[in-house]
C-alpha cells in the first residue's frame, strides 16, 4: 500500500519542519512542534512491532486467562480488532487480579499473574 505508514509518518515530519522553518515562531510554539515530531517518531519505531506484540499478548493472556471458552480471535492483520481484543483481554486480567484470593493455595497463581505482567512490561513496544 503506497504511501506506507513510514512514509506517511516521514511526510507529517516534514511538513512540520517546514513549519518550523518557514516563519520564526514563539519558543512555546516551537516545543510544541519538536513534541509533535518526537511522538512522530516514537509512533514510527513501534509501528512494525505493534502488530506482533499484540499477537503474542493476547496469546499469552488467553492462555492466562485460561476461561475455557474458545473466544473470536480477530485476523492477525487488522490491528484495530487485534488492540481491541487485547483491550478486553486485559480488562479481564484487571478483574482476575482482582479476585484471586491471598491464600496460600493460590499463590502459584498470583505468582504466574506476576511473571506475565514483568513479561509485558519488558516486551511493550509502544
């Protein structure tokens, strides 16, 4: 698909540094332009990574989750439904914390809960 996303984030970068360079501008202006290409670029390193991370995170919370139910899984190509899944994915995993009980019995569980939120915050791209 032409423009790609890069491209389209690299034409954004552009044009804001035409911006920038084409009148003199209040310094509070100005941060505000060199913000807007920092979150350019931040979008543009994670963009290839998002797709795939959230694959593997909703992967990784179902089996978590492990509620016995063969949910929906939604193609590994539209991210908006992938992020979507992962957002109730994640949402049941709030409610899960929620209601492990403190005793000793469930502590493995609380331990395995623990391990995949390490995981997630060492993997997340974004």
């Amino acid at each position: 698909m032409r423009p790609t996303i890069h491209e389209q984030l690299s034409g954004v970068g552009r044009l804001l540094d035409l911006a920038q360079e084409s009148h003199p501008l209040p310094a509070e202006t100005s941060e505000l332009l060199s913000n807007a290409r920092r979150l350019i670029k931040r979008v543009a390193a994670s963009w290839d990574t998002a797709l795939p991370f959230l694959l593997d995170d909703n992967a990784r919370l179902t089996e978590l989750l492990d509620n016995g139910v063969e949910a929906q899984t939604p193609l590994p190509t539209d991210l908006r439904a992938v992020a979507a899944k992962n957002e109730e994915l994640r949402g049941a995993l709030a409610q899960l914390i929620t209601t492990i009980p403190r005793d000793p019995e469930f502590r493995e569980r609380r331990a395995e809960v623990g391990r995949y939120l390490q995981w997630r915050i060492a993997a997340d791209p974004s």
